[in-house]
C-alpha cells in the first residue's frame, strides 16, 4: 500500500487505491520475467529450508487462499464443502482442506482432464462435473453444501453454487472474474437462507502464513505433477504462452497473468528480453531512490532533518496533552524507555503542520493532524503478518515520545505514514485523545462481542477507565460499575452516565455477602496487581478479563499451585473457563479512534 491512506492506515492496504492490485509486481510494476527484478525490501520474505523455490513459486496464490480462510472461518470439521473449479487455485484449496481434516469435499469441474488431475493428490473427495451436480439436486433437493467456494471466476458456475448453498451457508467469491461479469441471485433467497456472501481480494498480511502453510503441506501436496502445474524455463516464455493456446492442460495461474498484461495493461508488459535490458530511465533511478529513503526512514528516524517523507509539524500543548500514567511510569523508571540519551516527552498530541517534504502528496501546510506515535519497520514477521504492535525494532521499542523525540516542543518530524488528519467537526483538544482512545479500540476489538445487558465492570476511574466508561456509555450499556478507591477520581467523572462508582472495600463485601455478586467482563485500567487480582475473583463463568492499564514490569500476579494458595487459580480459569486478554497498543485503529472521537463529541469528551 502507500502508507498514508484510510485504508493502509486501518490495516487494510489491499484496499489502497494508489498500492494494492493497482500497484503490483508484475502487473503494474516490473515484475519476475527477468534474470533480475529489483523490489522493496518490505516486500520480500526469506524462506525456510524446508521450502524448494519449486514450491515456493506456490507463495503468493497461497497468500491469498490464507487470506481466504481467514475471511470464510471458521470452518468446523464435517461441514460439506464445495469447491467450484479444479485449476491450479482450486487444486490449492483441495490441498488446504484435506491438510486441515476436512472429509466431506465436493470439487465441481467441467474440464475432464483437469478432473483426472485432482484425483491424483489422492484426497478421497468426490469429483464431480456441474452437470452431476444438477443432477444430484435435482433428485434431492437437500443435495446442499454448507459452504461453497468458486475458484473459476465463472458467473454461471457462481449462479449454481448459490442454488446449492445450504441455510445459514457461506459462499466465498475467490476466482477473479471479468470486471464486467455479473450474477443474477434473488435478494429473497439471501434473505431466506441468511446467506453470508465473501469476496477476498489478494493477501494483506498473509504472506508469513503461506509460507508456514507451504512448509505443512510439503511434497505430499506441492507436486506440480498432481497439481496440474507445467513449469518453463525463463527463456521459453513464448512456448509457455504458446502452449496455453494449444492444450487443456492449463496453467491457470499463467494464464491469469497473461490474460491481465494482454487485455488491460496492452504495450505496457514487458518481455523478459525487454526486462533483462539495464534500464537507465529516470524512472528506474527515482524507484530506488524511493527504497533508499523508504529504508533509511523507517530505520533512522531520529537522525537527520526534514526529508522527503517526513512532515514538521507545530503541536498543540493543552493541560491533557500526553499527561497519562505513563509518562510517570517513566519518569519512575516504571516503564522502559530511552536510555540512550536525552530525548523529548510527549507520545499523545496534535499540531498543525508548518513544512512539509517534498514526497509528501498526501498532507499540506495548514493541516490539523493527530499523531500515531507507534509504528513497525515493516520487515520483521510481526509487521508481515500486520502485527507491528509486537515489532521488535518498531511498536513500543520505536513509539514517538518514548524512545523518539516526541511532541513536547514547538516542532517535531514525523513521517507522512504516522500522520493522520483530524476531521472537521473534531476540535483539537478531543483530537489529544486519539492515541488513548486508539488503544482503547484495540482491547474493544480483542473483547468483543459484549452483549448489551451484560454484567462489566471497569477498574480504575482515571482517564483510561473514564474514556472506556464514555464509550461503553456510547454503545447503549447500562449494567456497568466503576471501582475507584481515590473518591476525588471517582467524581471526575461527570459524563451522567448511571454507572455506579464503588470502592474496593465496597465490591469486596459485596461479594462476600452474594457469592452471586460477579461480573461477564472485567476491564482493568489500573494495572495493579492487588486490583487485577480483585478482578479475576468477581469475574463469572465463561467471562473476560481486560488487562489494559500498564503495569510496572517487575510486577507479578501469583498464580495457585498445590496447596499453596495465592492471588489467580489455574484451576478457577478452567472452571470458569475464562479468557484473559492483554492489549499492547493500537496497530491499525487510529482511523476508528478518529471516528469514534467524532461520535463521542462534546457529549463525552469535554475537559471541564
């Protein structure tokens, strides 16, 4: 993706307008039909030595089909499948499933020659053409699949799979079809079967998955013989088109890839002679100059001045800004940070950018702007699979204001991906409160569902525990109870909510008069231990715990061991079978933080 865009910023970048399908390798950019390529290094993925480069070759359609199961799941084991189309993709699919345990497999192909290929990989799933399959459901109308996924891209071989589509199925749109393809399916049948229907489109953040998927399914599966895969050297390219002309026996992903540089990139594709010439165009040097700084920013961002990718940008110092209990963790040497030399405070802010460089196309002088302080190197596994919350070189080890110089100045560098723009109707000093609320999204994305009329309580009344009471307020949750014991704090808060505020002492003895006296969700604001521990004992079966506030390092919750007793049971987390969540910072939710900052408005998020 680009980086800065909705959608790249959300954790989307194969909705990216500018990246995306609309920016690929080998479709829109230079790609491997050449003795060499050059790529972003954030786009490349060592492999394992269990991995051939025969087999690897397979990555990135199984990049997508893993972004596939991730979008169609669960998917229990004995649910009737049906996969429609036996090329390559489908082959792929058969593969997956049968790995993963699936028995009751239906492949529907109308290619008899692709049809005797499937068999090979000996899955014991039935093969079937689509006209067997009308057949079987026409003499029984319960002839049905729970899900269905059509790998043709074929608008009449959808059409029927819907027709087959059991109730409450799932049917998953995974073959490209023609732009201008279109498919007649009632509205009153969707309605009727509460039909769920899924496209996926390419892989974000699936590429480390496909390769541990590739390892799992080894020569077993990856057989180009059983998957009906004929493979060519670089310089027989012509024979390879040729051959797709000339025989049933297709390579569809070859022919995929044809089709798109022949019908819409025309004059555009180059040949691999074309490809193997040295370019010396302006275009070429401007692209890896791109890489260089892209590399070098991501890398060495305290280290230099204004360049192409970094805006200056004049913050906004209000009372709230970045005054959290982290900053006095760090202060108190509570809370790593850096060590290395003297560095400038302030991790939640906003600011009016002053300068701008001169590759920034998406920002200009005069924006009001919210600032993500975290971010990844966008090269680790982490980052790869779209976690750069667990970033080794980047997440809390790289955070603006924390181990960078952050907004506590007059000005400050940031790069263009870390900047978001504050929506018009959001001043800017509820815009302070979009890195909070922005970790806030993330623990309410781990917990969720939460059911209204469910039992919550909120542990610790400062300004994390009042922005999750705001926003549970917001949501239409009534049953909530804040549990304070600095009474100053608890009148803080003066949203006129309902929600009871109690002590400590007060849910202590409550409990103990009504063993009954518990809770479905618990979220923990403080991060302390004694307090967490509370919370873990109120909560009822089949409940969550929320660990959101930040506690000290080198403290710890004791668990029950034996017979000596301490603060959590192992055993009380089974039998209460409860889930436990921690939440580290806020990958990909500054979008919704903005967006629920515009929700909440003055009715919440008003400093008096």
């Amino acid at each position: 993706g680009c980086d800065v865009c909705h959608f790249c910023h959300s954790g989307n970048p194969h909705y990216c307008k500018a990246g995306s399908i609309d920016n690929t390798i080998g479709i829109f950019k230079d790609g491997g039909w050449a003795e060499y390529v050059l790529v972003p290094d954030v786009q490349v993925h060592k492999l394992p030595n269990e991995i051939t480069l025969e087999q690897a070759a397979l990555t990135e359609p199984v990049s997508c089909i893993s972004h596939g199961w991730d979008r169609i799941s669960p998917i229990t084991v004995g649910q009737k499948i049906l996969i429609i189309g036996a090329g390559i993709i489908g082959n792929l699919w058969v593969a997956v499933l049968h790995l993963q345990g699936h028995k009751r497999v239906t492949v529907s192909e109308p290619n008899s020659v692709r049809r005797q290929l499937v068999q090979k990989l000996d899955t014991g799933f039935d093969i079937i053409s689509p006209e067997i399959l009308n057949e079987r459901h026409c003499k029984d109308p319960d002839y049905l699949f729970d899900l269905i996924i059509d790998c043709s891209g074929f608008a009449p071989a959808i059409e029927q799979g819907f027709s087959l589509l059991n109730l409450g199925g799932k049917l998953c749109i995974f073959g490209v079809a023609a732009p201008t393809a279109k498919i007649c399916i009632p509205p009153y049948e969707i309605y009727k079967k509460e039909a769920i229907i899924i496209g996926v489109n390419i892989n974000p953040f699936s590429f480390p998955k496909s390769l541990g998927l590739l390892e799992s399914l080894g020569d077993k599966y990856l057989n180009f013989n059983k998957l009906g895969v004929k493979t060519f050297a670089l310089k027989d390219y012509k024979e390879a088109i040729e051959n797709l002309h000339k025989v049933n026996l297709e390579v569809e992903k070859i022919n995929c890839l044809y089709n798109l540089r022949k019908d819409k990139l025309g004059s555009y594709c180059r040949t691999p002679e074309q490809g193997r010439k040295k370019s010396t165009d302006a275009r070429d040097e401007r692209y890896l100059m791109q890489v260089a700084l892209r590399n070098r920013l991501n890398r060495r961002l305290n280290e230099g001045g204004l360049n192409s990718r970094r805006p200056a940008i004049a913050p906004l110092l209000t009372k709230e800004h970045g005054v959290t209990r982290l900053r006095f963790a760090r202060e108190h040497g509570e809370f790593p940070c850096n060590t290395n030399r003297p560095f400038t405070l302030g991790h939640e802010f906003c600011g009016t950018i002053v300068d701008i460089g001169a590759e920034v196309k998406s920002f200009s002088k005069g924006d009001q702007v919210a600032i993500n302080p975290s971010n990844g190197c966008n090269t680790c596994y982490f980052c790869h699979i779209g976690s750069y919350n667990y970033c080794k070189n980047g997440g809390l080890n790289s955070t603006i204001g924390i181990i960078r110089d952050g907004g506590w100045a007059n000005y400050v560098l940031v790069p263009d991906e870390q900047v978001h723009k504050i929506p018009e109707s959001v001043t800017m000093e509820q815009a302070v409160l979009s890195e909070p609320i922005s970790c806030l999204v993330r623990g309410w994305d781990l917990i969720t569902p939460i059911a209204i009329g469910q039992k919550i309580l909120i542990i610790g009344a400062g300004i994390i525990g009042n922005l999750f009471a705001a926003l549970l307020h917001l949501q239409g949750h009534k049953k909530v109870a804040i549990s304070e014991p600095n009474v100053k704090r608890s009148k803080l808060l003066h949203i006129n909510t309902g929600y009871e505020c109690v002590t400590p002492d007060e849910l202590k003895e409550r409990q103990q008069k009504d063993s009954n006296y518990l809770f479905d969700v618990v979220m923990d604001c403080s991060g302390h231990p004694a307090a967490i521990e509370q919370g873990f004992s109120l909560l009822n079966c089949g409940g969550k715990l929320c660990l959101f506030g930040l506690p000290n390092p080198n403290h710890k919750i004791k668990l029950q061991f034996n017979l000596v007793f301490f603060s959590i049971s192992p055993f009380d987390i089974i039998v209460k079978e409860a889930r436990i969540f921690g939440v580290n910072i806020n990958p990909f939710t500054f979008p919704k933080a903005l967006r629920l900052i515009e929700a909440m408005g003055d009715r919440y998020e008003n400093s008096k």
